[in-house]
C-alpha cells in the first residue's frame, strides 16, 4: 500500500525518471543521481552506491513499495514528492 496525502501531487513520471533495467548506474548521470541522493539526505557522490540504494529502499519500505533499491515509476514519484514537498523556495 502506498501513503498518498491528498495535497500530494498527481501520480505522474516526474520529467527526469527514466525506465531502467537492472543497473540503475547505467541509466541516470551523476546529476540525477546527487539529485536523489540530496532528496533522501544520503552522501552526494553522484554514484549508485550501496548507501543510495540503502536508502531508496528505505524509502520504499516507508512508503509500502517493494524495497527493491531500484527507481521504478512508484519510487520516481515519491522521491519527486519529497522534493517538492521540501524544496527551498527562493
């Protein structure tokens, strides 16, 4: 099950997702990826390492997705919630 707040935004591919195989490294630039890694407060390497995947999956399991530690659409959208729910407004 996943927690939506009626406030959330529509469950819509936010504009940097893209569809990945099994190596999500192979898929997103290093600018993605210290993106999400600044969303989920993790170390901004700019690499999927094994602490970026730790916490995708601990997103998911707060969110009731399957922990994977892959960035499927479900995930993509969550992490876009959390940035524009705390993103600093100039």
């Amino acid at each position: 099950m996943t927690t939506h707040l009626s406030h959330d935004i529509p469950d819509s591919a936010p504009s940097w997702y893209v569809p990945q195989p099994a190596s999500p490294w192979c898929v997103y630039g290093a600018g993605t990826i210290e993106d999400i890694q600044r969303t989920l407060s993790c170390a901004q390497t700019g690499t999927m390492d094994d602490n970026t995947i730790n916490h995708i999956k601990g997103l998911q399991g707060m969110m009731g997705l399957n922990p994977t530690g892959h960035i499927d659409l479900s995930t993509a959208i969550q992490i876009q919630r959390l940035r524009d729910r705390f993103a600093v407004q100039e």
